[in-house]
C-alpha cells in the first residue's frame, strides 16, 4: 500500500505561481510538495524537509537526477550529459526544475535515503593552500567549535562537503581526500577553472589563516562492504580525491582487499598526488597503480593513454569481476560504465560519482 506524505512548504521562495509537485521514491512512498515557478523542485522539497539527493546544485554532475512522469518542468541551464535518463524520457535535474504545472516526479531511491534534516554549517580555517600541478590545488582545513577550538571531521570516505564562496552566495561541493579524524582536519584537491568563483577565490584572495563555511557531510558515494572482492578506482583529475580517501580509510583499517588505481589527467603538468600514492603503495601489501596522460609529450616517460581503456582491456581476462569505484568528468565516467557492461560486469558493482561541470 502507498504510504502518501503531504507537507506544507508554502510556494517556495520566488512571487512565481505555486503548484503541487508529488515526489515518488523507489518504494512507492509519496510526498507532496508546493513549488512556485520561480523556485527548483529541489529547494522547495528543502524548504518543506525534505532533502534530496544532490551535490553541485548548478546542473553539472547529476546527483539530482529524476524522472518527470507527469506535468510540465522546464529546466534551466545545465549539462544534459550528466542525467542519468535521456530528457525525451522525462530525465530531469531537480536543481534545475522549475514546475510549469502541477507535476509528478519520480525519484531513483526509496524514502530511506531522503534526509529531513539539512546539513550543519560549520567554521574551518584553512591551514595549507598550495597549487600541486597545473590547475589543481590542494587545501587544507581545520574545523573549528563555537569557541574556536578544535573539532572533529566526522565524514564517511567519499562523501563531500558544501564550501560557501567567501564575498558571495554561492557554494561548491567537494570530497575530503584525507579520512575521518579527531584533529578536525580536511583536505581536498580542487580543480582551477578558468571564471571559477571558487577557483578565483583560491587563487587570488585565500590565504592561510583565513576562515571559510563548510556543511556536514552527505552523499552515499562510500565503500560497499562485499567480502573479499577486489577493489578497483578510475579516477579522472580531481575525481582522485574521494577514491584517495577510500584508499586511505582502506590502509588504516588493513582490509585485505587486492586494489587497483588508475588515474587518468590530460597533460603531464596535470600530475599530482603521486607522493600520496607511493605512501599508500608501501603500506597496503596488495596494491598496484597506474598514472596515465591523455596527450603526452617528450617530458613524459610514464604510461599513456585513456583509463577507461586500460580498465577494459585489464578487467576483461579476469576470473573475477571487482567492484569498481569511479569518480571524474562525466563523459569518462559513461564511457567506463559502457566498458565495463560490454564485458560483463554487473552494474551492482560499479559505484561512480561525476565531477561538477559547475564554475
């Protein structure tokens, strides 16, 4: 029987016209919503606590993706890459809805996975702010309590944060590299792009010492407890982060599991992170990894190549599958979900989180 949740959640932010937007998860609960048609389906479902899932919340990476199966959405800007279901199919990004009518919208999760608190804003200070490579940076933070002392970073490998963009309103989603600790410590590799807010930020006007707005952690992209299978992680760029994280939580608690890393940048001055990894490698007895550059040049004397391709051809002659986890742009991490479905891999053991197109 369907178990119907109504909340009240007025008609969203905007002076636009309200209409009831029914949300359905996976196991047939409903909750309906008002939304008016200056506000997205995912802000009015937080506005009556509802918090679905979402990361970037700019229409780059697909987190939000839904299915509208009844009543007119219009979507503004985004990647129409990144939904999970083509849009002539009702595909649609929550971040980027905006109800035209009363509508129906089916979710990809059941009600469980639907949180009713939002997350906690917190204080961190950032203590290590340095460029690694080209267009990448890696920064450090330590949390603080209300009274500025210290206090833990408490996270599941693979989950993100929210950072606010000092001097603006806006925020950018980003996963710890580091694991869980009582020192409150966090630290991110974060991709510089050209016009980035944050990017802009991090470049011209941060410095050590300063303070920045991070949420509590979210997001179900962590390790999936599967016995002994071998443990495979294709990272594109910054896509290392999250999987570095997992490696390293994998490290301090010893699982036996055997790993595979390839990480895949487009030029050599892309490079980061080996050090990280070369400490990963003298600790975990069974642990291969691979750096991989798209369009090498003479000053390159490391592999080459795509790591989607590597992945394939590997993953092809073993007897058994592993389960792969995957974190890039969006169009490596479609071209490794179609690699490995061609050569059998069930997509119950792939667990993948794309990159935020967002600037």
């Amino acid at each position: 029987m369907t178990e119907v949740i109504t909340t009240d959640a007025g008609s969203g932010t905007g002076d636009g016209v309200g209409y009831d937007v029914t949300l359905v998860t996976n196991d047939g609960v409903e909750s309906s919503i008002r939304c008016d048609s200056e506000t997205t389906v995912l802000a009015a479902a937080e506005q009556a606590g509802l918090i679905l899932k979402s990361a970037c919340q700019a229409g780059g990476c697909g987190a939000c993706s839904a299915v509208r199966s009844g009543g007119l959405i219009e979507m503004g800007d985004h990647d129409p890459d990144v939904i999970e279901v083509p849009e002539d199919e009702g595909g649609i990004l929550l971040c980027r809805s905006f109800p035209r009518s009363d509508c129906r919208i089916d979710l990809p999760y059941d009600r469980s996975k639907v949180v009713t608190a939002p997350p906690t804003e917190r204080q961190a200070r950032i203590t290590v702010l340095e460029q690694v490579a080209e267009a990448v940076m890696r920064l450090k933070l330590a949390l603080v309590d209300d009274a500025g002392d210290t206090a833990s970073a408490d996270f599941e490998s693979g989950q993100f944060v929210r950072m606010i963009v000092p001097g603006t309103k806006d925020h950018r989603a980003y996963s710890p590299a580091n694991v869980a600790n009582w020192d409150g410590e966090l630290e991110f590799f974060i991709r510089l792009l050209p016009g980035g807010v944050m990017s802009d930020y991090l470049v011209h006007r941060a410095a050590v010492g300063d303070m920045l707005t991070v949420t509590t952690a979210q997001g179900d992209f962590t390790l999936a407890e599967n016995g002994l299978r071998p443990r495979w992680f294709v990272a594109g760029g910054t896509g290392l982060s999250p999987l570095l994280s997992m490696l390293r939580r994998m490290a301090e608690w010893g699982d036996p599991q055997p790993v595979r890393l390839f990480l895949g940048v487009t030029r050599h001055t892309e490079v980061f992170a080996q050090a990280e990894i070369a400490e990963l490698a003298a600790v975990m007895p069974d642990f291969r990894a691979d750096t991989l550059v798209w369009h090498p040049d003479e000053q390159w004397t490391g592999a080459v190549g795509n790591p989607v391709d590597l992945v394939a051809a590997e993953v092809a002659a073993l007897d058994e599958w592993p389960d792969v986890y995957t974190c890039g742009p969006p169009p490596m991490v479609d071209a490794l979900y179609h690699a490995l479905a061609a050569v059998g891999v069930p997509r119950e053991q792939i667990h993948a989180e794309r990159f935020s197109a967002a600037i």
